[in-house]
C-alpha cells in the first residue's frame, strides 16, 4: 500500500509493502505516527525537524520525506491523471488508461524548470494511491513510474 501524506512544508511517502514494522517513526515523533489512529500518519503534531529526524531512522526505506516546494499534486479520476499544480499553472502530470481493470501508467513528465524536486514522484504516488483506493491492479510501461513502483 502506498500513501502519501503532506502539510504546507512537507511530504511523507509510505510503502507499507516495505514496512517491517520496527516503530522508529512512532519512537521518533509519537505525535505523528500511531499505529493505532487512522490515518496513522498526522502531520501537525510535531514540527517538521521532528518528523524529518524520525523518517531519518526508519530502518526499511517505507518512509521518505521531501519538500513540497509549494506545488500542489491532484488526482483527475475522470481525465485519468494526476497533475502538479503551481498555482493554476499545470507544471506536470502522469497519465495512465485502464484496462479490464488494470490501471496503466504511460506517461510521466514534468515541466524542465521544476525538476529535481521530487515532483514525478509525487504524481505517480497519487496514481498508486487512487488506483490501491478503487482495489485496481496497478502497472506502468512508463519506465519512471515502473521504477518508483518497484522501489
Ligand atoms: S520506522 Fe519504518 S519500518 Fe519501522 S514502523 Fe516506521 S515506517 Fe515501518
């Protein structure tokens, strides 16, 4: 299972599928990760330097954390996309159709002056996460998003 969870500074991925469970993160922030909440992950109960230190010592590679650079990330369940939004400016998205119920992502691409900041991989996550919502199978032959959906 993928997730993604953000606050107005940050943004938290999580691989359950990656996940053995050893607790750092509920050690490190215990405002922030509780196994016993839904959602597990709330972000606001702790400043960003704590929850950053805590993904820090998470063991298994299923927490990392970026910036959010101020760019917005949606999911267009009708167009089939996801898209980043600077404002009301599209700076990127990820295409996918679907196919007797398969979800496939094809196309991931975003604008050259907002690379390097993490931003495609936020967009396939978005993908990831809607597609595990609607208990789809999800592939991509867009090599990008194979890549961050092997990892
Ligand atoms: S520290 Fe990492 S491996 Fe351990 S429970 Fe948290 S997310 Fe899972």
């Amino acid at each position: 299972m993928h997730r993604l969870y953000e606050n107005e500074d940050i943004v938290i991925f999580w691989n359950s599928d990656c996940c053995f469970h050893a607790k750092r993160c509920v050690t490190g922030s215990p405002n922030t990760f509780d196994i016993n909440r839904k959602p597990w992950i709330q972000l606001g109960n702790a400043d960003n330097k704590e929850v950053w230190q805590a993904i820090s010592q998470c063991p298994s590679g299923a927490l990392s954390c970026l910036y959010r650079h101020g760019i917005d990330i949606t999911i267009d369940l009708e167009g089939q996309k996801s898209l980043a939004l600077d404002g009301d400016k599209v700076i990127g998205e990820c295409d996918y159709d679907i196919d007797n119920g398969t979800w496939n992502i094809y196309h991931t691409e975003v604008s050259p002056d907002y690379k390097g900041k993490g931003i495609a991989k936020r967009l396939v996550y978005k993908v990831i996460e809607a597609s595990e919502r609607q208990k789809a199978k999800i592939e991509a032959s867009c090599s990008y998003a194979k890549k961050v959906i092997e990892e």
